[in-house]
C-alpha cells in the first residue's frame, strides 16, 4: 500500500496511475488532442509546466504560495 487515500477531488490516473489532488491537477497532465494523440505527460513534462507532488504524494497544479516561500 502506499499510504495515499483517494477522498474528495483527489484521484488515480487509470493510464499512467499517479495520483493527483484534484480534477483540476489532473486534467493539467493530459495533453494532445481528443481521439487523436491525447496523453499523460511525463513528470518531467509536468514539472517543466510548474506543477509538483505535495508532501502527501499528490501531484498539484502548483504549490501554495505560503509553502512555496518556506521551500
């Protein structure tokens, strides 16, 4: 198990599985066109766009800026 629970907006890709915090998250790491190239994007792909994973293992669209300025 890995210590992360799906619970609100948070959830699971069923392609590439990483989780995500939010719909809104998760939608950020598709990219392409629908019924053409759509995909999930790489993490390096994701970080390059600014998103992160936050300390509970979910990745985020972008950190908070109070804990953005702690880091």
């Amino acid at each position: 198990m890995n210590g992360r629970t799906l619970s609100g907006d948070r959830n699971q890709c069923a392609g590439c599985r990483e989780y995500f915090n939010s719909s809104t998250a998760f939608d950020w790491h598709r990219t392409g066109e629908f019924s053409c190239d759509r995909r999930c994007m790489s993490d390096g792909e994701m970080r390059t766009r600014g998103m992160s994973i936050n300390s509970a293992g979910f990745w985020i669209t972008k950190p908070y800026a109070k804990y953005a300025e702690e880091a």
